[in-house]
C-alpha cells in the first residue's frame, strides 16, 4: 500500500521530511508564544540564546538521532534544513534584522554554529549508548544489526565520518573502543571544520565584505549586551552585517542594480562610491557629528584619528568593548542624518 500526503507519495526519507517539518512548526510556535508573553520585556541576547537551547532546541532536535544522520551535513546543504532555517529565522529575530542578511553573518554575530554540529553530538553519544549496551537488551541487538550491514546505517557510516575515516566500523564499535570516543574532540573538530568553511566561505560573499574585515573572533559580539539602548544597538547590528541602504547595498539589489564603481553616494561631491568606510570616515555630510564625535573617542583611545582604515572602522563598528556604546550612538547619528533627517 502507498501513502501519500498531498497527492505526493510518501518515501522513507520523504516521511522523515514531514516528521522534521512537523518539528519545526512545533518548535516555531513556541519560540512565537514565549515572544508574545514577554512583548513589553527586552529580553536580554545571551538570555534569549539560553532560551532557544534549552527549550526551542529540544522541541526541534527530537529524535534526532535518528532523522539527523539521514539529512545532508554539508553546510551549504544543511542550510536549507527546516531545523536551520529555524535556527537562522531566531537568529534574525533577536538580533532584528532581516531576511535577506546571511545566515552564516547571523550566526557569526552571535557565536553560534550551525545546529548540524549539536545532531553529530546527539548521534555520537546515542551510537556509543547503543554500542556499550548489556548484551540481552534491544539496544545491544540494534548495535548488532548495524554492525552487520554498516554501509546501510546512516548513523554508523556518520560515526565513521566525524571519527576516523580510515577505520573500519569494527574497529571502532568494540566496545572498548567504543566507550573511548572522545566526543567533545570529536565535535570540537567539527566545529574547527566549520571556522574553516565560514573563512572560505565569507571570501565569496560581496555582501560580507565589510563584516569580514571587523570579524575577528567568532564569538557572541560583546557589544550586544554592553549596548544598553535598542534602537542604536539595532543600527549598529545593521551597519555591521550590511543590512543598510547605503548606495554600495542599494546598487546589489535586483530591482537596482548597478555596477560597483557606480554605487556613489548621493550625500556630498565627492563621487566615491558610498561603502561603509566613506559613510563613516570620509562623507562631509556628517563631519560635524564626526568631528565631535571622533574627539570623545580620542579621549578613551589616544592618537585614534591616526589609525589607519580597516582598524578605525572595526572600532566605528562596536568591534572594541569600551567603545562600544559610543561607536552605537555614532553609527545611530549618522544614520538619522541620513536616512531620516
Ligand atoms: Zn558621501
């Protein structure tokens, strides 16, 4: 007999597909319903992380040790995974900006990583459970039928991807062996991987251009919980990840689209094309909030008017933590000059 759903037939890996949207949904419902009963509340950033681990996370992560080896693990695949894209809509959410900024700036803003890495951990620890099982229980005999075809066994051949590819899976199910695995080297090494992915990747990216330059650590930007006004701390999170209107962003999109060299700004003569750097540095539109401005950073970095582009712009960007609340009302006058004014 063949289910369907939709008119679509339903495969093995198509009803995991639902299963996962299914989660997903659950997951969103209540990430929208704890929003909604604390509206008038600014929930802090690193709070709101802790929510979405501890309660998000589990709703949408259920049973994924058994649907998270069946998914595509390649990060640029596993972006479009209903959990990932979860993932990045909380990501956005929090940090108020929209939909068409990069998942993986998101997630970098905030020093999370992909939730592809948390099923790995899942899967590790549910195989080694499996693995060193007492011999009568159901357990030990599923470890036994995986053993026999680990080819067929989506979570043994993971296993053998995040461990050591150049084992056998009898090397490493014995339960010796087993109960050795070093799980959080294991995920420390996919996380590694990842900085790996996210530097090539970023290189790609026109949009990241500026981000990348500022981006040192991946790590949860300490400027989002020392910036204690919203609104500028939001600003400042745009300016960061490009989601502004700034001619050189104007100019990529589709429906306005021109070539880089004729992004320029609108604002003074200059006719340089309107980047970060000139809106913050150069544009004479607002030397006046820059002038006074630049004086309150020279007080708290001496000599700052002599640093050269990339580190003054890192620094306008809330990139150091004592200046960060100043670099957040800097970045916020110039926009309201700009975009409102
Ligand atoms: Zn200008």
């Amino acid at each position: 007999m063949k289910y369907t759903y939709l008119g679509l037939p339903i495969t093995p890996s198509g009803s995991f597909c639902l299963a996962v949207n299914a989660l997903k949904d659950k997951a969103c419902r209540a990430l929208y319903a704890i929003r909604r009963k604390f509206w008038n509340i600014d929930i802090p950033i690193r709070i709101w992380c802790k929510i979405f681990d501890c309660v998000i996370q589990p709703i949408a992560m259920y049973g994924s040790e058994i649907w998270g080896p069946l998914s595509e693990h390649s990060y640029n695949r596993w972006d479009k995974h209903p959990i990932e894209t979860l993932h990045a809509e909380f990501c956005r959410l929090i940090l108020k900006i929209q939909k068409k900024t990069p998942t993986n700036a998101c997630r970098a803003e905030l020093g999370r990583y992909p939730l592809a890495i948390n099923i790995q951990k899942r899967a590790l620890k549910f195989w080694m459970h499996l693995q060193t099982s007492p011999t009568d229980t159901l357990h030990s005999e599923a470890a036994k039928s995986q053993a026999l075809n680990p080819e067929k066994s989506h979570l043994c051949q993971l296993v053998l991807r995040l461990t050591d590819p150049h084992l056998t899976h009898t090397d490493i199910s014995q339960t010796s062996t087993a109960s050795k695995l070093n799980v959080n080297k294991i995920i420390q090494n996919s996380k590694d991987k990842y900085l790996d992915h996210w530097q090539n990747e970023t290189k790609t990216q026109s949009k990241l251009e500026c981000y990348r330059t500022i981006k040192t650590n991946y790590e949860l930007e300490e400027y989002l919980f020392t910036v204690r006004d919203i609104k500028q701390r939001q600003i400042l999170t745009k300016y960061r990840l490009s989601d502004h209107s700034l001619a050189l962003e104007k100019g990529r999109r589709r429906q306005s689209w021109l070539p880089r060299e004729q992004r320029i700004c609108a604002h003074c003569t200059t006719g340089e094309v309107e980047t970060e750097a000139h809106f913050l540095l150069q544009c004479d539109k607002y030397s006046k909030i820059r002038e006074a401005h630049f004086n309150k950073f020279n007080q708290v970095i001496p000599g700052f008017p002599d640093l050269n582009t990339d580190k003054l712009l890192s620094i306008l960007l809330g990139q150091q933590g004592q200046t960060a609340t100043l670099a957040a009302k800097y970045v916020s006058a110039c926009h309201r000059q700009r975009d409102i004014a």
